[in-house]
C-alpha cells in the first residue's frame, strides 16, 4: 500500500525543494519511536519537560539542583507567596520530578532524578 504522502514526496522531489536524501533513515526513526510511544516512555518525558515550560517550575528545579531545600527557603529565594510555590512544586512532583520528605513540621523537596537535572542545567547554561 502507498503511503499517501508518497505523491506530494515525489513532487517535492521533481520540483527541487528539497532532496529528501535520507527519507527512509528518517521513516525508520519514526517507526522506532512507535515502541516507546506505546510504553508510555515518551508520555513521561513529555509529562517532565511540559512541567519545566514553565520559568518559575524551571527557577525551582534550578534550585533544587544545589541540593534539598524546604518551601520556606524557595518562597525566599525567589520572592513567592507560599500558594504559588506550593501549587508549582505540586506540578513537578506529579511529573516526577521531584521527591518531597517530611521532617517534623517542615517539608523539604529534592530532584528525584540527578541526570535528568544535570540534563536540565547543561541545556540552560551549557556547563
């Protein structure tokens, strides 16, 4: 059976636009990911990176990065009410992100995933 793209390809071809030179590299790609999809593997990565869109959740996890902080530190650092630091570190646990543990009174949150953090700074700052 024809993909139905195949026509408008080889037009695309025929005119010059582009040379389309590894076209089946590029159709094996997208079949490879067809797993993964499945597994719900891409939907976790979606789920995090979709949680980090948002600078003031990517200020947060930044700050997590140099180590375990409470509510009370991060709501200082970055001049938040305590509702809008609660409401975004929900978000970032939820995407697994983050892991919180309990310390009498006080909450303190922590990157759950050290390479996906260091993934995250060395795409913001290159280091």
């Amino acid at each position: 059976m024809e993909n139905p793209g195949d026509s408008s390809l080889e037009h695309i071809i025929q005119k010059g636009v582009c040379t389309m030179e590894d076209i089946e590299g590029s159709r094996n790609l997208i079949r490879s990911l067809e797993e993964p999809i499945r597994s719900g593997a891409i939907r976790i990565t979606e789920k995090k990176l979709r949680a980090l869109s948002d600078l003031t959740r990517l200020k947060i996890f930044l700050l997590l990065r140099n180590g375990e902080k409470c509510v009370c530190e991060i709501e200082y650092l970055l001049n938040m009410h305590q509702s809008s630091v609660s409401r975004n570190l929900g978000i970032l646990e939820n995407s697994d992100l983050i892991t919180k543990r309990k310390s009498g009174k006080w909450t303190y949150y922590r990157i759950s995933d050290e390479s996906f953090g260091e993934f995250v700074w060395k795409t913001c700052f290159g280091e």
